[in-house]
C-alpha cells in the first residue's frame, strides 16, 4: 500500500471533483495506476483503492459509465474519442479498472 498522487489516477480536474463530489467512483484506465489499497487525497479527504480488475472495453456498461460520472456509456464513449487522438472503440481492447471509495 501506498500513498498516490491524485493526479497519477484521475487524469482532470472534471474526474476530480466528481470524486469529492461522491459522482465518481472509478476509473478504467488504458494500464494499471495504482494497487488495492493504495490511498489518495483531494482537499483533505482520503480515498483508498479496493478493486483493480482486468477488462475490455466491451464488458463496460451503462452502470460503469454512471461510476466515471458519465450519463451513460454513449457519452463515455464521446468522451474517449475527445481526449485521445486516433481513438477507435475496439470491445476487444483491455483496461484496467480502478474502483475507489472515500475513508
């Protein structure tokens, strides 16, 4: 276990906030950011990771998109293709889950 720098995890100020905010509670990642039980803090709270999995992006769902703070998985999907260039869905591609919760 071990103490990360929020933004080593969750890459916007967006993601952030909705963290605070209770909105967000997990991140899938393209790799592997931090290991169960490792923490972080924003403004004073702490967070504590309790989950990595292994997944592709065909496993993700409504459900998952609503954790990233998402309406649902049709606007996360908007959202990947935004913030990386040459972006294209594959349900094949692996990610890496990373589900937090506040201490």
């Amino acid at each position: 276990m071990a103490e990360i720098d929020v933004d080593t995890l969750l890459p916007s100020g967006r993601m952030i906030e909705g963290a605070l905010e209770g909105d967000v509670t997990q991140i899938h990642r393209g790799q592997q950011y931090a290991e169960e039980g490792d923490t972080f803090e924003v403004d004073g709270e702490s967070f504590e990771v309790v989950e990595i999995t292994d997944r592709t992006l065909g496993e993700l769902t409504d459900e998952d998109a609503r954790a990233e703070g998402m309406r649902d998985l049709a606007q996360y999907r908007q959202v990947l293709d935004r913030a990386h260039d040459d972006f294209e869905w594959d349900d094949d591609s692996e990610i890496v889950l990373h589900r937090f919760e506040r201490q």
